[in-house]
C-alpha cells in the first residue's frame, strides 16, 4: 500500500495544488458576474447558452453557484470513506445507512432517481485527500456524506470546501472538527455523531467511578481520532482526581505491540486504555496478556473497534474488555424498525456503530434539498450550493433516529448518549449488540 | 590549482559533516541508554523480555530477507512481489490450519500441527513465486534493470488485490496452538512458549537453507550463476532451472515466515505482507545484499534494535510516545549503513561486474 505511497503523495501534492487554486476558480465567476454585462468572457457565455434551453427561467445566484440536473439525469450523492483495508467495516457499516436511507424514499427525490457512489478514502489523510480530489471535480455531485475517519477530514475537507461541495460525516468524532474556530476550510463539514469530548468524558467517569480506577495507561496509534480521544479521556481522568502513568503511541501499521505494552506494564496502570482502530486494536488485545504484569489490566476501547472486527483478530483475550460506543438504547428514533430493514436488504447483524447515524446523516442532507432546490416545469432541478449549506446548518428538531438533531454553527449535529459496552463471547459470529435476549457486546453501563 | 583547492575543501567539509552526523548518532544513542539505564524504570527481567521479542521479529525479518537476497544475488533484481509471497504463505496456512483445527487435529498433534501449516505455506509460497517469476520476470530478463522492477511492483499489487478478492478486505485470526500458550523458564526467565519457537524454527530452516546453498550440487550451481550467469550457462548449467530454484527456495522461506508471523501475532490480511516486506529488505541491504548470513545477522539487529531501540535510547532522550518512532529507527540504521558502510555489515565489496 505504502508502494502507492510516492505516488499518492504526488496526488496529494496535486491535490493541494488544486485545492489552492479552486478558490481562485470559484472566485473567478463572481467576480465575472459583475463584470458580465460590460464585457462577458467566453466562459460565462458558455453555461449560459447551456442553460436557456433547459429553463430559462431560473438564475442562479448563489455565491458558490448551481448544480444543474437535467430532467432525466439522476441526483447524484457520494458516499467517502474507508471501504478497503482493516478498517472497512465502519466504512460499509456508514454506506448501508445511507443506502437504506435511499431505499426509504425509493430511491427518489424529485421524481429524479438518487444515485449513489462511493469513493474510498482509506482511514488516512492521504487518502482523504484523494478522495476529496477525485470529488471535487464532479461537477454533478450535489452533496457528500462522510469521512468515516477524522483523519480523512483532515486530509480531503480543504478540498471538499473549496469546491463548493458539503459533506456530512457520520462517524467522524475528533472534537477539534466542529469547534467554532475550525476555520473556514471546514465551512462545508456537519457531521451527525458524537464529538470525542463526550465520549472520553464518559469513558473517564466509568474507569474512575464504576470500576474504581485510579492509575490508568492510555495507547492510541497516532490518528487524528485516537490521539485526541484518549487525550480527553486523559484530562478527564486527571479531573476526576486519578493519575495517567503512561500515554504511549504507536504506528498504524505496527504489529509488535509486546516492546510498548512492556513500557506500559512498567508504570503499572490499573486501567488500559486504546481508543484506536482495528488494526492496532486487535494486535494490541491479542498480545496484552501474554505482557508480564498486565495479564489482568481491565482494557477499554472506544467506537474506532466496535465491531466485530476486532474480535476477528483479537482472539479469546478480548471476552471482558469494555468498548464505548453511542448508547443503542438511548436512540428516540425507530432503531428496530432501522434493525429490520437492515437484516431485510443485507442479513446478519450491523457492522459497527455509525450505520444509523449515517442514516440520519442522509435524510438530513434529503430535508436540506427539499427546503432549497429549484425545480423547474420540464423536470430541471437546480440546487444552490451556499443555500444548501445554509439549511443543513439550519436544521433544528430534526426526528433522527439516534436522536432529536438540531445543527449548531459550527456544525455539530449529533446528540450524543454515550454507554459502556462489554464483550461477553470472543466469537465474532456472536456480535449482535442489537439482540435483545443475547447481546453481545453488552451493555452495562449507565 | 584553485578547482582542486576547492575540491579538496568540499571533500573535506562533506566527511567533516559525516564524522558529525556519525558522532551525533552515537553520541545520542550513548547519552540515551546511560539516562534509561540511570533512571531504572525496567527491570531485567523486562529487558529480556525485549531482547526476546526482538529476536522472534527479527528472525521472521531474517527469514523473509533470504528471499530478496538470495534473488538479488542471482539477478540483481530487488524481487518487490516477495512480501506478498510471504502474505500467501500466511493465507495458506490459515486455511489449512482453520481447517485443521475444526477436525481437533491441532489439539491432539501440536507438532504435527505446527509444521504441516509451514509445509504447506513454504509449497504455496514456492508455487506462486515460480508462477510470478514465469510470468512477470522471465520475459523482461534481458531488459534495462527498472523494468524488471516496475514489473515486481506491479506483481505485489497483483497478489495483493487478488487475495482481497477473493478473502476480502478484513483480517482473520490464526487458530492458536494450545500447547505454545503459556512461558517455559529459561535461565530463571519466563519466556513466552512461541517466541521461542519462532527463533528456534527460523534458526533450523536458515541452517537447513544454508547448508543447502554451501553443501549441495544445485546450492553450487546457484553461487555459480551469481558469480557469472554466462560462465555458469558455458559450464553447462541450466540457468533458467537454477533461478526458478533459487526463487522457489526464497519463497518457501518466506512462507515459513508468514506462519511464524501469524503464531506470533495471530492475524492474517492481505495486507500483511507490505511492512515487513519492506522491513526484510531494509535487513538485507542492513546484512550485505546478495549475502545469505548477511541477511540473517541484518534481519536479527533490525529486530532486536527496533524492539529495544524506543525504551533503551529514544526514552533516555526523553523522546515522549517512542515506540511511534519504532520504525525511524528502523530506516535510520538504513540511511546510516547506505552512508558509511554500503556493502553492508557483511557484504563484500561488489565487483564492477556484479554492481
């Protein structure tokens, strides 16, 4: 993968080009349109002559401009994220949303057929970065939901901005994403889930308080999510009156884990946190008791390996570790009648955390469409791109199913109930939080 | 005058900066250990622990560089597919042993169980790696040396994308052996059952590749055409055959490996095959390349120094989260053996022939 490495670094290095010169591009027309009546240059002209025949009547005047849709083209979305590699299950998991969100409305908006494609952006930056440039020149596309890792944000919403698109991720949750002074890049970025501040709050408060932690170690794998996750668990931790003895790092692609979690048994913590993903998660649990002193360290991870691709690689060690995750119970919305129709179109339980907020993710951006778009007699449809972000941050009492949404300026859409889960069976043919009778992971607190 | 005057300035200035970079690193990784050690946060035992571990990984780089070495010493090409022969060897063993495993087989024979999974990988490996040479090297033998290159690239991205084909993207646990869980006591020390038959396996197949390339007709026949391809064809060797083996040869190595890797870190994925592929190289170029004990010795300092690199000297250096720069060190011994000793630890001095 990495052999791919100097050359996606050249794409990135084009990307960023790209992405540099894209403000340039969007500039250009609205400073034209002005201008246009003096002396219009042959690329307003153009558009313009392609335009008449469609609907004459409508002039776009958003800031970012219009996408078109002929009457018989479809409404074009995109889905990015990781869909390849270890940690493709939170990729897929996020897709099924969207789809069965698609498949709840038949599959049209308008009278106008959705389609859906993806882009696969590989659980880093630079693949984000790929991502969000291959997006960025699509000139049909009328809006994104995704990233599915906080480092593919990092790496693609520059591009994605500029470009005038907007993208919802339902599953991104390191905190710095919608803090209100994120910069303009993210002008274009809301997501639906949870932000890691609630998230390594709640983990703290249940080492600390439920299972009387007072020396915890935290592990994170250098991602934008880890390493912000367990640095918020850490500060929690240290709040709640406990002490971090140790806060190690590791490579994504590392496999020795044994050497570190050493290091870690020498600080002798009596609570082990790795928010990470499932790479590293499932080598570190699969190696952490056979590590002099830590055969019996209560382990906790976070969303990032709340699949059961971690009990694939992990092995037997992982029955009894602790996972955080949104709290399934606390969701308002129909998530049994979301179960349902997900057993329908593809069996077997989900396949990590964020499919329905990723369904929420996509009926939001549907809501937005509906508020703004232009549709004109013959069937044309144009979509505002600036009004579109407008109304998505708009959105307020939105019914989701995790929850009653409302957007905040900053792009926060989430509401966020975290729980504790335990793994009770390391069979991965076992995991189905969502069973009544039989749960596992379980739930356990609060 | 002038030119050779300031010739020998910038002669001068360009090893005046060597000898510093040299006594910077020493002098960082001296002041590093001495701070580790004076803060006496491990105990022996742990460092054992981590001179064991380094061991186990490094003998699976050992194993796996055999293969780039031994190919590079005959064609003086750098076979890039081979960590992907290493991935399908892991692939095969894990179906086999899966299977193996659901029969109760592996419970009753733990040895059986242990070494009819390497058999079978170093076949795999062995079979695929004469496929891959067929199709993707022979053809290009007589062109320019990047060719051959692109054409190993592109066969690693073959193998990898076919096996996520048809596996799929995510990763698999290797059945484990009941009979290696646990430690046994060594010297006073309680070392982990499978890393120790990790390094004693890698030392047995490495003695047994060794004797075969030093002892044997076809292991003569192999330096031969390393030596000189023409003057081995004009002695009557098949040189065509003899690279078919020597590939065949550095896959069923590396097969064994990916088992190894797998006892030890228990997951097989088509992607596994990429970082220590790359790792096993850096210990070939580390050893000699084209140096078989070379590969060996690079493969076992590459472990040993990655695994007690971060806590011995980086933390000494008060370097906070070391163990992200695991693979810095790695790279770093790398760039440092490429400056100042290209041949390698063992390597000799290439011939202009050979170079």
């Amino acid at each position: 993968m990495k052999r791919l490495f100097a050359l996606l670094s050249l794409l990135v290095v084009a990307s960023m080009l790209f992405a540099a010169c894209t403000p340039a591009a969007t500039e250009a027309p609205a400073g034209n349109e002005s201008p246009a009546a003096t002396d219009a240059p042959a690329a307003t002209d153009a558009p313009a002559a392609t335009d008449a025949p469609a609907g004459a009547a409508y002039e776009c005047t958003d800031a970012l401009g219009c996408v078109t849709i002929a009457p018989d083209e479809p409404v074009h979305l995109a889905y990015w994220g990781v869909l390849s590699g270890p940690d493709s299950s939170l990729g897929e998991d996020s897709k099924r949303g969207v789809e069965i969100a698609i498949d709840d409305r038949g599959g049209k908006i308008f009278d106008h057929d959705i389609l859906l494609t993806t882009e696969d952006a590989g659980c880093t930056p630079e693949g984000g970065a790929t991502a969000a440039a291959k997006l960025a020149t699509d000139t049909s596309l009328v809006g994104l939901i995704g990233s599915s890792c906080s480092d593919e944000t990092v790496g693609g919403i520059a591009t994605i901005t500029n470009a005038g698109l907007l993208t919802i991720s339902p599953s991104n949750t390191r905190p710095v994403l919608s803090d209100p002074n994120r910069g303009p890049d993210y002008a274009g970025y809301m997501r639906t889930a949870h932000s890691d501040a609630f998230q390594g709050k709640a983990v703290a408060e249940f080492a600390y308080n439920e299972l009387g932690a007072r020396k915890a170690a935290t592990l994170h794998d250098g991602s934008a999510y880890a390493e912000a996750l367990q640095q918020v668990f850490a500060d929690n931790f240290v709040a709640l009156g406990g002490e971090i003895v140790a806060q190690e790092a590791v490579a994504k692609d590392a496999t020795d884990m044994k050497p570190v979690l050493t290091t870690i048994a020498a600080a002798q913590p009596d609570f082990f946190y790795y928010p990470v993903f499932v790479a590293v998660g499932g080598y570190v649990t699969a190696q952490i008791r056979d590590v002099a002193g830590l055969e019996e360290v209560p382990i906790a991870g976070s969303d990032g390996i709340f699949t059961a691709d971690l009990l694939k690689g992990a092995g037997a060690n992982v029955e009894g570790m602790y996972l955080s995750s949104p709290d399934f119970s606390a969701f308002t919305g129909d998530y049994a009648g979301f179960i349902e129709k997900h057993e329908a179109k593809y069996g077997g339980s989900t396949l990590s955390t964020f499919h329905a907020h990723a369904y929420d993710a996509a009926n939001i951006l549907f809501a937005a469409l509906e508020q703004v778009a232009v549709v004109q007699d013959d069937g044309t449809i144009y979509v505002p791109r600036q009004a579109l972000r407008d109304a998505v941050y708009a959105t307020k009492d939105f019914k989701g199913i995790t929850g009653t949404l409302s957007c905040s300026p900053s792009g926060d859409c989430g509401a966020p109930v975290i729980a504790m889960y335990q793994v009770v069976n390391a069979d991965p043919a076992s995991w189905n939080p969502a069973d009544a009778a039989n749960p596992n992971p379980k739930k356990i607190w609060p | 005058m002038r030119t050779r005057l300031s010739e020998r300035l910038l002669d001068l200035a360009v090893s005046g900066f060597l000898w510093g970079f040299r006594i910077l690193i020493v002098s960082a990784i001296v002041i590093g250990t001495v701070a580790t050690i004076r803060a006496g946060k491990y105990t022996g035992e742990q460092w054992i622990d981590f001179v064991v571990f380094g061991i186990s990984q490094g003998s699976i780089y050992a194993l796996i560089a055999l293969g780039y070495t031994m190919v590079y010493g005959i064609l003086r090409m750098i076979n890039f597919a081979h960590g992907e022969i290493f991935m399908s060897g892991a692939f095969s063993a894990y179906f086999l042993a899966t299977w193996l495993n659901g029969t109760g087989f592996i419970d009753s024979n733990p040895i059986l169980g242990l070494l009819i999974p390497i058999l079978f990988a170093m076949i795999m490996s062995a079979a695929i790696a004469m496929l891959v040479e067929r199709i993707a090297y022979r053809p290009l033998r007589g062109a320019p040396r990047l060719v051959p290159l692109i054409s190993a690239i592109g066969a690693s991205f073959f193998l990898q994308y076919t096996f996520r084909g048809f596996f799929g993207p995510g990763v698999y646990a290797y059945p484990p052996i009941k009979a290696l869980e646990g430690e046994w006591n060594l010297f006073g020390f309680g070392i982990l059952k499978v890393q120790i038959i990790v390094a004693v396996s890698a030392a047995v197949m490495m003695a047994i590749l060794y004797s075969i390339v030093q002892l044997t007709k076809v292991g003569k026949a192999m330096r031969a055409v390393s030596e000189d391809k023409d003057t081995a064809a004009l002695m009557g060797i098949d040189v065509n055959r003899i690279i078919v083996t020597t590939f065949a040869v550095g896959a069923a190595m590396a097969g064994a490996a990916g088992v190894l890797y797998s006892l030890i870190f228990r997951q097989v994925g088509f992607l596994m095959g990429f970082t220590p592929g790359i790792k096993a190289f850096t210990a070939a170029v580390l050893g000699g390349i084209g140096n078989i004990p070379g590969a060996m010795v690079g493969g076992l300092v590459l472990g040993i120094f990655e695994s007690i690199g971060p806590s011995l000297f980086l933390e000494g250096l008060g370097i906070t989260r070391p163990y992200q720069l695991k693979d810095v060190i790695a790279y770093t011994m790398l760039v440092m053996i490429l400056l100042f000793r290209p041949s390698g630890i063992l390597g000799e001095r290439l011939t202009k022939k050979k170079a």
